[in-house]
C-alpha cells in the first residue's frame, strides 16, 4: 500500500512569502551596485548552438509574425489594438498581465514556435525587433524577467534559437544580445547560491550549465552547474521519474531542457554525467504514464494542452528496455499519480497530496479524481488549466479552474479538500494519502483514501474504482466515512463530479438513473447510478485550444449519513442488451 504524506512547509518557503525578505531582495537586486556586478569581458561569438529538439506550432508561429502572441492556444488580448495586435515592442510596457503571461513571454518560450512560421525572413524580423525592445527595457533588474527560472529558460532559448534571433548583420544589436547572455549567467552565477527549489531551481541551473557549455570564458558558470544539478537531481527528480511539484507539463519542460542538453554534451565531446543519463530515462517512463491514447498529459495539476504536441513523437527516442527498466508503468507511487490501462481504456487517477506548499503554486486541489479515454477519445476528464486564458493579474477563473469542483472527484459541502490560500499556494487540507493496487487475470482494482475532510467536517473520502480485462467494464464506488465517533455536524450535502470532454454527446436516460454518452468516434456508453440524485449540467473545459470550450457534466448529490455513506456508479460500453432493456 502506497501512503503519501504533505510534508510541511520549509524555512526557505516561508522566507520566500516573506513581504519584508522580498522588498530586500528587490533593492539589493535592483541596485547599481548589482548591474555592476554583472559587467565582464565581453563575448564575440557563441561556441555552438544546442539542437532544437522538438519543433513548435506553425500555427502560433504565423500569429506571432502577425504581431499576435499565443500559448496554450490562446491569444493575448491587447485592450488597445481591436485585432489584439501588440506590434513593435508594446509588449514590454503591458502592465495588467498575470503572472503565467509575464513568464512566457520573459522566458522566450514562444521562440519555439515563432522558428516554425513558414515566412523566414518575417520571423526573423519579428524576433529581432522583439529582443531587441525587450533589451531596451529590460536590462535593470525586474522581479519576474530577472527571476533566476525566467533567466535560465532565456538562456536556453536565446542559446537553442540563436540563428533566429542573433543572425544578423546589425553588429550592435549581435553585440548587445551576447552580452545580456554573458550578464544573465553573471546573474545565475550570484544567485546559485539560494537557487528556488523544485522545477524553477532546476530551470535556472540548466541555464548555468548551458551558459558555461556554449559562452566562451564560461568555465566556472559550468562547473558550479553541474555540482548544483547533481545535487538537484537526486532532491527534485522521484525515484518514478516524476517532480516534487506533481505538475505533468512542468516535467515535460525540463525533460525536454534536460535532453537538449544531453545532445549537447554529446555535441561538445563531453561524456553527459551519469545522473543525467539516468534521469532522463526516469522521467520519459513517467511521461509514458501519464498521457492518454491521444498522446497528449492529462490534466492534473496545471497540465494543459497544446494542439501541436505528441508526447509519444517526444519519446521515440527512448526504447521500450530502457523505459520498463527505469521507471514503472502503471504505479507512479512517488508522484502520486496510478495509470490503468485495459484493452483501448486508459484511466489516470491522481492518489498523491499536494504538493509542499514551497512547490503547490500551480497545484490543483484534485484528490481522488481521475480521467478516462478510450483509444483516442477522452470522455472523463478534469477541466483544465485557465491561466492562460485568465490572462489578467485578476485571476478568478484560474482559481477556480484549479478548485475541487473542476475535477472529476468528490466534493463534500461544496469545500475544496485542500485550501487555496490568497497568495496562490496550497495551505492546510489532506495531509495523507493511501492507495493501493490490486490486479489478477488483467483486472484491476485501484483503492484510495483522503483525509482532506477530516479536521473541518470528520470525513474520509474514499475510492474504489474497478475496470475488466477488456476495459469496456467499470464501476466505483464513493465512500464517505465519520473519522470520529461523536457526529457533531450532522448531514451535510456533497456532490460527485464526472466532467465530460467537449466532444461528447450525452443524454439522461428516461428513468433518470442513466447516462447515454456518445464519444467522437461514435462508440456509446453507459453511466448508470442508483440512489442519488443525478443530474446532467453544463461545464467548462479548459484543457485545449486555450479557449473555453462549453461542456457537460454528470454530477450525483446527496446529504451524507449518519457513520457512512456510499454511492456506487459505473460505466459500460453500449451493447444489444442495453438497447433491448
């Protein structure tokens, strides 16, 4: 049995949402003296360019040359263009942008789909004319375009993407786009000492070790990244492949940083360190299993969807002996997360607490909820990420995109199981988790528990759900169960979530117990329940395309009893027999 527990909050989170330690952290890094510190001697010429892996979205790419910006397929509003044109550098001076937006566009991530747009010599000139503004605007310090995660993404992209964007023949504007590299590993170099933990951590030590690969003079940028990473990888990356921060598309990044990187060790003559080699091995079995027929994450935890991406395209460079070695398929107890997989049904279903607080800023609150898709077709799903697409600093949609009532599970009360704090992090809720697999002739039982009820109401949330050999067969059960022997709350109503993807087409059947569910490809399904409520309820769905697309979901409410309460649903495949009934 796998039991995971939230660890507490550590010295250096608490420091981190220190109001005082940060305003410190602004005047010290926005000082003279600290630009000063970043002045040396000047590079000429890069050593190399790392090999760009995996291409971006011609489609976003185009909308970029058209002065457009696009992430997670969805296109940045600009209140003062009618076409949402930001032309020029206008970016830059955009000050009512959350803090995802600040960090995709600072981050350069939107190079790698600006190096797929068919006109050349337009992306080049955009890309030109948009590092070149943000060099005018950017060279002081800044909270989130100097944050040590957003410099070390930078890095890498200016580094992967170089013949873009440092082609030219504009020698001043060459000249200044190598030395805000060179200054920006300065800036890594001072700050690797109280480096983040979790993902952004490992971000800004990539862009060490990258600056001290591909930067001449960069000897010591390289060495002090490599001890940092080696360190870091034992700490961040789980013994299933996964990341402390739960988040798929996080893992996904760095995967994707980490195995540019091994090419260009490769590519330097540089014998790639061991560690290295191992975890990328780890975490593309871990991304293995956690994708669904589609090839696409699902959607725990901040993972989002983008129309271009094929995670299977991103692991053919791994054989099946090196995964099924390295990294389980179907048990990702570290991550928290348990994969089944019978016949043309995947199902993923996140068994794991939030994240520490420190590392739970794009956590959701999701417990016990699951996933469901049948060859290519997702039918159960949660809804998604919305930061993209709540794209101001007020971010109501996106908080509630993460709440529990967005995921496919329990919700008692209309309570989320673990707290949303105001600054964004996860606070008090579960602290435990179990779980426990069980298989025998190829079917397969999951089990798991939560105790994210049990301080404010004295409840556990706990799940059973079952799937036959052939996957065309599957039933759960919801159980919620007094933690206390006195009952001093009394009834309480709860609601059981089954978000469905906007591609299905669903209808209640007449006895009210019963949901037909028709699926893209045309295969039909039934939801059955019995003694609860059910009703069929619009919903939003965030998970692809950017947009918000208009969706249903099954939802069965009742009030809790008295020591415990249990609902039992399931889902078939449509046969004759269910026609005849």
């Amino acid at each position: 049995m796998a039991q995971l527990r939230r660890k507490s909050a550590s010295s250096s989170s608490k420091k981190m949402n220190n109001p005082i330690a940060n305003a410190m952290n602004r005047a010290k890094h926005s000082s003279f003296y600290h630009d000063l510190s970043l002045r040396g001697k000047h590079p000429l010429r890069l050593l190399g360019t790392p090999q760009d892996l995996w291409p971006g979205s011609v489609t976003a790419g185009t909308q970029i040359v058209g002065q457009k910006f696009i992430a997670g397929g969805h296109i940045l509003e600009n209140p003062n263009h009618d076409q949402d044109h930001w032309p020029k550098g206008e970016i830059w001076f955009a000050d009512n942008l959350n803090e995802k937006w600040q960090e995709y566009l600072h981050s350069f991530d939107w190079l790698k789909d600006l190096n797929q747009a068919v006109d050349r010599a337009s992306a080049k000139s955009r890309a030109e004319e948009l590092v070149e503004t943000w060099i005018e605007q950017n060279t002081q310090w800044g909270e989130i375009s100097w944050r040590a995660d957003i410099v070390g993404r930078r890095i890498i992209n200016w580094l992967v993407y170089a013949p873009l964007i440092m082609d030219s023949e504009e020698l001043i504007y060459r000249s200044r786009g190598l030395d805000i590299l060179a200054r920006s590993a300065r800036h890594l170099f001072l700050l690797s000492s109280s480096f983040p933990d979790g993902p952004d951590g490992l971000q800004a030590i990539l862009g060490l070790i990258f600056s001290g690969l591909y930067l001449p003079d960069g000897e010591k940028w390289f060495k002090e990244g490599l001890a940092l990473f080696k360190f870091a990888i034992g700490k961040e990356i789980l013994v299933d492949g996964g990341l402390r921060s739960r988040n798929p598309h996080e893992l996904l990044k760095i995967f994707m940083n980490m195995e540019i990187l091994r090419t260009s060790f490769i590519k330097r003559d540089i014998q790639p360190p061991n560690e290295l080699e191992k975890a990328v091995v780890r975490m593309a079995g871990n991304l293995r299993s956690m994708i669904h027929g589609d090839g696409k994450l699902a959607l725990f935890n901040g993972a989002y969807i983008q129309n271009n991406e094929d995670i299977f395209s991103v692991l053919l460079k791994f054989n099946e002996d090196e995964l099924s070695t390295d990294a389980p398929r179907h048990s990702l107890e570290q991550s928290g997360f348990c994969r089944i997989e019978n016949g043309e049904t995947v199902i993923l279903q996140d068994v794991g607490p939030p994240a520490a607080l420190e590392l739970s800023r794009a956590c959701h609150v999701g417990a016990l909820s699951f996933e469901m898709s049948r060859g290519t077709q997702r039918m159960i799903v949660n809804c998604g990420d919305a930061g993209f697409i709540d794209e101001t600093k007020d971010q109501t949609l996106f908080l509630s995109s993460r709440s529990t009532r967005a995921h496919s599970t329990l919700i008692l009360n209309n309570y989320n199981n673990s707290e949303i704090r105001d600054d964004g992090l996860i606070g008090r809720g579960i602290t435990s988790i179990t779980s426990q697999r069980y298989e025998e002739n190829n079917h397969v039982l999951l089990e798991a528990s939560h105790n994210g009820y049990a301080e404010p109401f004295g409840l556990s949330h706990r799940r059973l759900i079952y799937v036959n050999e052939r996957g065309d067969d599957i039933r759960g059960e919801d159980i919620l169960k007094r933690t206390t022997d006195e009952d001093k709350i009394g009834s309480l109503p709860f609601d059981i979530r089954f978000h469905l993807h906007p591609s299905v087409v669903c209808s209640v059947g007449d006895d009210e117990t019963t949901v037909l569910i028709e699926l893209g490809n045309g295969e039909k399904w039934i939801f059955r329940t019995k003694d609860v409520n059910l009703a069929l309820e619009e919903s939003d769905y965030f998970g692809e395309g950017g947009a918000i697309s208009q969706s249903h979901q099954i939802v069965l409410s009742e009030n809790t009893q008295a020591v415990q309460t249990k609902v039992l649903w399931s889902l078939s495949l449509y046969s004759m027999s269910d026609k005849a009934e």
